[in-house]
C-alpha cells in the first residue's frame, strides 16, 4: 500500500515538471474580425441602416429643380406671346437673363395693324413701355408728319446676351436684360420706308418724323441713342430702360 502510494507521487510531480508553463504575459490572440459575406449584409451591432429618405427634403428637390413658369404679360393693343424665362447661365454668362420674357409681335388698334420684321423677346416691364410710346407718340407722328400708317417696324431681336456695344468684355448691355430694343426705320403704308441712317438729320418730312419720335422717347426711356450719339449707334435708335446713377432717375438722350 506505502508502495503505491509513493508510486502514484512520482508520477504526479513528474508530469508538473514537463508540462509547458503558462505565463500571464503570454499576449492574447487577436480576435477575428466579423465580416459579412457581401457588401451589402448587414450585421446587427456595427453597421448602421441606412435612414429612410426625408420625404420633406425630396419635395423640396423637386419644387427646385421645376422648370420655371412663363408670367402672364397683358399689355392693351398688342400681340403677345408669352415664353419661358430665360438664365444666363445655361449659355455661360450668368449676368444674363430676363424674370419675365414675352415676344412682341405687333402693334394694333382699331384702324391699323403694325407688325416687326422679326419678333421683339423683351422683359414685360420694357414691352409695356415700347407698346405705349408706339401707340401713343410713333403712330401719330407718321399720320402728322408722313401723312401715312406705319405698317411694320425695321427692329432687333430684343434680348442678347452681350456686352454693350458687342465688345467681348465691359459693362453688360441692357439687351442681356431683355430692356432694350434697336430700331432701324419704319415702312409706311405707301410702300415709303423711312431709313434711320438715311434720313436722320434731313430737312424732309422724314427727318422731321425721326426727330419727333426720338424727342418722345426722350420722356419714356431712359437712354436713347441715336445717329448724333457715336458712330456705333449711326444706323439706328437705341431704346432701354436701364438704371442709371444711384436712384435711376438719370437720363441719358442724345
């Protein structure tokens, strides 16, 4: 029995002496990253769902990116069309533009019917004031001084977006603004045409006409150059509304 005993002892502290100690400093194996089997799982603790869209934010994109209306324009006597607004932007100069385009297309009142050679694209605000200055101060002065109806206008587009006097840079134009319009004569009802470059200056019935209409246009816009004002402007009538001086009461006729 001591036999065993002491048998059973050796055998006990001889495998305590073989066996690999473990050390507290022994570093702890690193643990395994959770990854999930497509890049789209999601796992439940790390990722975070995506949040649901914010319905308000996505009605707000959509009033954003709407296409802009076209603005009623009525103005009495005249043929219009209403157009989109234009922005400069979408042809590289976000200088220009026009809030509230419309196409002039002619003039009209009972007796007589005036049309342009080529629609007139203006802001509604400078359409108003051409119309009237038109009916109210052109056509009675050629049944004054031509004794004929005007019948149509020799005219510019209206809205350009260029600088002023088409050079590549300066000053933006009132044209970029859809406030401005040129005018180059007036073909009357007896096939007559009136020639701003030909006539202006002339002591003729014609050059009185011409001399007329620029004095009142002197009373409704607030530039108005003609052939006297600089070689630029020797074939035509400028017409705009632009702001001049810090209130926008000042006026430039020549």
């Amino acid at each position: 029995m001591q036999r065993a005993v002491l048998c059973f002892l050796f055998l006990l502290s001889y495998g305590f002496a073989h066996s690999e100690p473990v050390m507290a400093s022994d570093p702890v194996p690193p643990v395994k990253p959770i990854t999930p089997t497509s890049p789209h799982d999601f796992i439940e603790g790390v990722d975070i769902p995506p949040s649901k869209p914010d319905a308000t934010a996505h009605e707000a994109t959509k009033e954003t990116s709407a296409k802009p209306k076209a603005v009623d324009c009525e103005i009495d006597g005249a043929t219009v069309e209403q157009t989109m607004p234009f922005n400069g932007a979408d042809i590289g100069d976000k200088a220009c533009g026009v809030a509230a385009p419309v196409k002039l297309l002619g003039i009209h009142d009972r007796d007589h019917r005036t049309s342009f050679s080529s629609p007139i694209t203006v802001s509604c605000e400078f359409a108003k004031v051409f119309a009237e200055w038109l009916q109210e101060d052109v056509l009675p002065a050629a049944e004054e001084h031509l004794e004929h109806s005007i019948v149509k206008l020799r005219n510019g587009p209206g809205y350009q977006c260029r600088r002023r006097n088409n050079q590549p840079d300066g000053k933006l134009s009132e044209h970029a603004l859809g406030k401005a319009v040129d005018l180059t004569g007036f073909q009357l009802g007896d096939s007559t045409f009136v020639s701003v470059q030909e006539d202006w200056g002339a002591e003729t019935r014609e050059g009185r006409f011409l001399k007329s209409i620029h004095a009142s246009a002197c009373k409704r816009f607030t530039t108005v150059l003609g052939p006297d004002a600089d070689p630029n402007h020797k074939s035509h009538f400028h017409l705009d509304i632009g702001c001049h001086g810090k209130s926008c009461t000042y006026l430039i006729c020549q």
